[in-house]
C-alpha cells in the first residue's frame, strides 16, 4: 500500500507569455536519513522522498532528486518560463511506495 | 532569530509548520465521539471564530487553571463525548496550531485577575526558583542573560510567542510544554509532566509577562 | 643501523614540512573529504569542473544542521542552445556527500534553484553546474553548524 502526505504548491495563476514564473514546492516528510538510532540503540532505516517532477502541459519542465542530506518537509523553488495556459502537474515518489501528486492551472495573459 | 529562520516564519508557503494547521482545519471539521459532533458544529466551519482566543490561555475555566491544550480536551471529553487526545499527538497539536494560528497578529492578552492571582504567583515562583543538579532558574539565563550566549546560541528572552513551534531541532511540531521539558532537561532537573498543574502556572506566568506582544504562531525555531 | 637513521630522518623531515604545512594553511592539511571529491568526479568523469558561475549561499552560522536555507545560481543565458543541464549539491562534512540534484531543461527560464538541506557539521558545501556543451562548473560555501541549546533528553 503506498503512503503519501500532503503538499503544497506556491505559483502565480496568471502570467505575461515567455515571463519566467517562480514556483514552490513543498511536501510534508520526516525524511529520515538512515543515520538515526532509536533510544534502544536499533538503527532507523532510511525512508526519503527521492524523486520529484513538474510537468508543463505533459511536457517534463524540471526534476529533482533528494538523498538523506535534503531536510525535513522538503522545499523546492524552482523557476520555469510561462508559455502557455495549461495545467502543471508535480509528482513526488519515494521510499516505501510513498508517493504524492498536485497540479496548478496557469493562464497566460 | 535568524533571517533565514524569520522568512520561514513568516511565509506560510516555506513554514513547515502550515502542515499541521492543515491538518488541524480538517480536524476542525471531522465528527468525532459519542455525541458525533465537530469542533465545527458549535464553533462554525472556518475557525475564524477562534480569533483572539489563544492570546488568552492559560485562563481559569469552571475554577480550573487551563492551557490551549487542557481546553480543547476538555472540550473534546465534555462536549464531543470523545477520549482526549495525548499530548504532543499529532492530532492535538493540529488542533492547536490551528486554534493559535487564527490570532496570528494579535497581541497577547493575559492578565492578572482575581480568579488566576494565585496561579500566577505560583508560576513566578517557578520562574525564579533555581532547580536541578546545574541549580539554575529560568531567570538566571532569561532575564540576567538574555542576549548573551549559551554555547553558538543567543539567550532570548523566553516569550511564548509563537506557540506551537516547528523546532528544527525536533523536525517537527511542538507544544510550549515540550520546550519547557527541553529547558529542564538542561538544567538537569526533573520535568514538569505533561498537563500537571505547575505546566500551566508555569505558561501563566510566562504568558503574563509576555502580554502586549504579538502572537506568531505557528512560529519556527532551531 | 644507518638505515634506520635514514628512516627516522625522513620521518622527521616529513614530520616537519606537516607542521610547516599546517601552520601556513590548515585547510591544506586536512584537505577536502575523499568522499565529496569522489562525488564530484562521478558527476564530472574525467573533467576537473571550472571555478566561477556558479554562486552557492548558505548562511554562515546555522543555528540547527536539520534545516540550512540553501540557494544556488548559475550564470548562464539558459537558451536551448546554452543551458545548465544539472545542479548537483555535494557536501563535504555529511555522511553521504551527495545530498541534492537538480535537472533543468531550456524552459528553466533561470538556473537558480533553492532548497533545505541537512549539515551534520561545520563544512564547505560545492555546487557543480553542468552545462549542455558538456562543460562542469563548480562554486562552494563555508558555513559554521551550531547546535541548538537546551535539547530534549528523552
């Protein structure tokens, strides 16, 4: 059974064509490193988000891989240009089927 | 604070802790014990109704001391017909974050009353009283030291601004309880339980003497 | 017997440029992790990335490791014909020195990423940029990691 959390998505609604528009991306994830041991001395095993995509009208726009050095509820401020109105789709997959979908629509003025 | 810390703070998109007051609206509105009713049913849908209630807690109820977390339980045994919820649960301190989050701005606003004299005088007492094997009060570092340093941190002065905290150091969300815990720990004294009566004269007084200044939260600390 | 003068003589010698070593410059004597600079020659293969480009801010004093503001920017006109292919964030005090990668197209607009990281300890943090004409660019950031006051003891 995969797991998945919330995540939250910061973009404008509106922007001027071929403007270049800032997006924020942030999933809610203790992303445990693998390096942590539990009081009784018992290694916590690795449980990361690994993967993240953003997808611009069905066309792949940016991607990230996070290893155990990413914190906490990952943040990621990326920036894309505003070609055309349309849906943005972000994916986020990782360890122990964990995997978390949310989109944005963009108009273009 | 750190400018880095600060901008977390203050931007809801970049505060880790938005999660949990997510969490906590859809809590808001969830049916929950015998009696199947929200904190929604009595308190409306959006919450805006908790404007300018957690800038008064801790407040005696019914002749009983009690903080934010103390009402909403209590709130959940006599109203909801509900179990409580433990403190430093997730659900509980959704709820919270949630509640607090709805006085974001506002000044706190406790004050000295007949009802609440003697508690907070207790709670001073606690303040000022040294305590556990290093044999130090919360005044010796908060109020002789603040802005001086203890270890690469500064002292601050300990106002309870912006309760619940994402504490980087906890990477998570965490009561006032939960941080008073951390400082006797430090000073290697035994802690003060969770929900026990010196918590809340402790947040009282805490409270009092923070009155006049904005309320954070949910805030971010390291 | 002479050879063992010879030994210990080369031993002191060694011993001595050390010491002159380190008093010129202790970052010489406890050179970069060999860890990180393996990383970075698995991302940039035989090439040695170019110094300039590409800016890498940290704060330089972390009050907690488990959550440090970083921002990269690489210089770069990010045309289809001319744009940063990948931002790969290597950290030379963690336990793995890899922590963060980046992967950007011509429809990136800018090179400027940001994110939260985790740093175990005070450390230089590299940033290497890599460009669609193949070429690697590398910049870095030294931060002091404190650690918070006051923690809990379960």
């Amino acid at each position: 059974m995969s797991k998945t959390s919330r995540t939250s998505i910061t973009m404008p609604a509106q922007a001027k064509k071929d403007s270049i528009i800032e997006i924020r991306a942030i999933a809610q994830h203790d992303m445990e490193t693998g390096y942590r041991y539990t009081d009784a001395g018992k290694l916590i095993p690795r449980d990361i988000i690994r993967f993240f995509t953003c997808q611009y009208n069905g066309a792949e726009i940016f991607r990230a891989e996070f290893h155990p050095g990413t914190g906490a509820n990952p943040l990621i401020i990326f920036t894309t240009i505003a070609t055309e109105s349309g849906t943005l789709q972000f994916e986020w997959r990782g360890d122990d089927g964990y995997e978390a979908f949310n989109q944005s629509q963009i108009t273009i003025t | 604070m750190s400018p880095e810390n600060q901008a977390m703070q203050d931007d809801p998109n970049l505060n880790p802790a938005q999660f949990w007051v997510m969490d906590g609206q859809s809590l808001w509105q969830e049916k929950a014990g015998k009696r199947d009713v929200s904190c929604a049913s009595c308190h409306g849908e959006s919450g805006s109704a908790m404007r300018g209630v957690a800038v008064r807690f801790p407040k005696m109820s019914q002749g009983k001391l009690q903080t934010l977390e103390g009402q909403i339980n209590q709130c959940r045994v006599s109203r909801q017909h509900a179990a409580t919820l433990a403190y430093e649960s997730k659900e509980l301190l959704a709820l919270t974050a949630f509640v607090a989050s709805q006085s974001k701005g506002l000044p706190i606003a406790v004050i000295e009353t007949a009802a609440n004299k003697a508690s907070l005088q207790q709670g001073r007492q606690w303040f000022y009283t040294r305590m556990g094997q290093l044999n130090l009060s919360c005044a010796q570092c908060h109020e002789d030291r603040a802005g001086l340093k203890l270890g690469g941190s500064v002292i601050p002065q300990a106002h309870p601004t912006a309760y619940p905290i994402y504490r980087l150091e906890w990477q998570g969300l965490g009561s006032l309880q939960r941080r008073l815990r951390n400082c006797m720990s430090g000073v290697r004294a035994q802690q003060f339980e969770y929900g026990s009566p010196e918590m809340a004269q402790l947040e009282l007084f805490l409270m009092w003497r923070a009155k006049g200044m904005a309320l954070e939260s949910p805030g971010v600390r390291p | 017997m002479n050879q063992q003068n010879n030994q210990r003589r080369r031993w002191l010698s060694v011993l001595s440029l050390l010491s002159v070593g380190v008093w010129l410059n202790p970052m010489l004597a406890f050179a970069k992790k060999p860890e990180a600079m393996e990383a970075i020659t698995r991302i940039a293969g035989s090439q040695t990335p170019k110094e300039g480009r590409v800016k890498l801010v940290l704060p330089p004093l972390v009050e907690n490791g488990n959550l440090v503001v970083l921002k990269v920017s690489v210089e770069s006109p990010m045309t289809s014909q001319d744009y940063v292919k990948a931002i790969h964030v290597i950290a030379e005090g963690n336990p793995l020195p890899n922590i963060f990668s980046a992967f950007l197209t011509p429809r990136s607009g800018t090179a400027n990423i940001t994110t939260r990281v985790r740093l175990g300890e005070s450390q230089r943090v590299w940033a290497i940029a890599q460009m669609s004409d193949g070429s690697f660019w590398q910049g870095y950031a030294d931060t002091l990691v404190t650690l918070s006051a006051c923690t809990e003891s379960i």
